[in-house]
C-alpha cells in the first residue's frame, strides 16, 4: 500500500488530538508557563515516545503501523499547547484519557472505512491507536520518575468526567508497555485472520496496510 492512508490517517488524528484537547478548559487550574519545554526536553521526550511506540506495535511487524504508532505516540501531547500558549486555567493533558483513546479509535478506524481500507487493515488501526496510546503513558510514566527529575505521575484518566488526576507508580510503565504489546499481540492475530478469509472470498480491491 501508498503511504498516503498513513499521512491522512496521521494528519485527521493530529487534528482529532488538538481539537480534544480543548476540553482541558472544562475543569481549568492555574498552570505554569512553556519554560520547561527547551530542546533539552524535547529530544529526549519525542525520541523515548517514538521507541516505546515502536516497540509496543513490533508484534504486526509492519513499517506503515510503525509509522502510524508513532505519529499517535508523540502528538497526543499537542493537549499540552492550549497550557502553554494560554493564561487560562487548563487541566493538563485531558487527552490522556480513557475517553481520548476511544474516541480516536472511533474516528480514525471510521476514516479507514471511509479510505476504502480492509478489514484486517481497519483492525490494525483500532489496536494501533490503543497500543501506541499506552506506551506513551507507560514512557510518561518512566520519564517523571527517572529521566526528568523524580516523584510521582499523575493522567486525568477519566476526564471530561472526573478531573482527578491518577497517579502511578514507576513499575506502572512496565504495565503499560506489557499491556500495548498484548494489544498489538490480539489485534495482528485478527488482521492476519481477517486477511486470509478475505482471501478465500470473491471482493473489490481494496487497499491494506501492509501484512
């Protein structure tokens, strides 16, 4: 397949992510301001979100997937911008939530209908996006605690409906981690069977990430 599925794919869930994150404003608390966010922060921040997400998809041994996932990974953290470029009280990263990752699930999954991808290819988008989601909290994790100076970390795992901030534990990433492999495990398991019977049966072109 092109990689312009994986582009549109990339590009409606960049949008999606953003546009989620304006309910960050709902249950708003002062915040500080963008003067953490140097380069020194970022590199190791985009690179360690781009290795998690690599490896928690590794199982559909799939470039394209590869691609998606950490595209997924990386820009769910544009919830931060609306705290960083605004005075008004925001809860951080509303889009580290439950709700965030079904509702991506929903749309990008609703697009590769609408791209005319396949089945097995609509289920690697679903397990993808739940995979690449949870290795980015399982790095969110291992960063507070060991590379960006140490204490607990905390998601808003149930906003809009609740703004309480869950906290986690260190190991908690070795969970998460797990959890997104298991995912990428169940979902090319899927795709795989999905691609053989659609094989055995007489159907338009249609096209697939790569299997």
């Amino acid at each position: 397949m092109k990689l312009r599925p994986v582009y549109t794919l990339s590009l409606v869930y960049i949008v999606v992510a953003f546009t989620y994150s304006a309910l960050g404003f709902l249950h708003g608390i002062p915040h500080g301001n963008a003067s953490e966010y140097t380069i020194y922060f970022l590199i190791p921040e985009i690179s360690g979100h781009i290795i998690f997400a690599v490896i928690a998809v590794l199982p559909f041994l799939d470039l394209q997937v590869m691609l998606l996932s950490s595209v997924i990974a990386v820009f769910i953290d544009t919830d931060h911008l609306l705290g960083i470029f605004t005075t008004l009280p925001y809860i951080g990263r509303p889009d580290h939530s439950i709700l965030f990752m079904i509702v991506a699930a929903s749309i990008l999954v609703y697009l590769s209908r609408r791209l005319n991808l396949s089945t097995a290819s609509q289920i690697k988008v679903a397990f993808v996006v739940l995979a690449a989601i949870l290795s980015h909290l399982s790095f969110d994790i291992l960063a507070a605690y060991d590379i960006f100076g140490g204490g607990s970390f905390s998601f808003p795992l149930f906003y809009p409906f609740s703004a309480a901030l869950i906290p986690f534990p260190l190991y908690a990433f070795v969970i998460f981690e797990v959890a997104a492999m298991v995912l990428s495990i169940v979902g090319s398991l899927l795709a795989r069977k999905y691609f053989k019977s659609a094989k055995s049966t007489v159907q338009a072109p249609r096209s697939s990430l790569s299997i």
